[in-house]
C-alpha cells in the first residue's frame, strides 16, 4: 500500500504569545514559577479565585452625551495574563475536584 504525501503544513499549535527560540523572553522565569504554583489547600483556592476576576474588569460601556463607547477587554495586554488564568482555572478544578465544592460563585 503506497503512502500518499501531503504537501500542506502542519498548523501551528504554539499558544500566542509563543516567542521563537532564539528571542529572549525576560518574563520566561516569572512564567515558569506562575505555571509551577501547586493549589494543594482549600483556602489558598478560595483566596486565588477570589483575586483573580473571571472576566476583564475593564471592560464595560459608557454612555456619554446619549452615545455609548465601549471599552474592549484590556486583559489581553497583560504579558502574564495566560499564567494568570491558569492558575485560576487549577484552584478552580482544585475546588471542584479534590474538594467537591460547588465553583458556580466564582463563574461569571
């Protein structure tokens, strides 16, 4: 049986804020410890759900003069923001999983 060979790539599966190998990423080591914290207590869990939003606070709607403007979601902009959410999802299946603990409190 012949194999037959595809000629399109493969698509990329980097995150976004995937940096090639040869750049200098200076947050890398504040990254790598924010993706080792262990949520491993109940109270700790509560206190990073708590701390963390589940949305950007930033964004919303302003009426002004009998227009509306709106402000788009600034979170994004945040060179941690996906070690942030990460963490914030592990305390949050923390809570759910080893804690049996209804998380509904904490989802927008």
């Amino acid at each position: 049986m012949a194999s037959i060979p595809h000629s399109h790539p493969h698509p990329n599966h980097h995150p976004p804020n995937y940096k090639d190998s040869g750049s200098f990423d200076l947050l890398k080591p504040l990254r790598r410890w924010m993706d080792g914290i262990e949520v491993k207590n109940d109270r700790f869990a509560h206190f990073l759900c708590q701390l963390i939003p589940c949305c950007c606070p930033f964004e919303r709607d302003i009426n002004l003069f009998g227009r509306t403007f709106h402000i788009p979601a600034l979170c994004k902009i945040n060179p941690l923001y996906n070690e942030v959410v990460a963490l914030r999802f592990r305390a949050l299946s923390y809570l759910a999983d080893e804690c049996g603990e209804d998380i509904t409190k904490y989802i927008c």
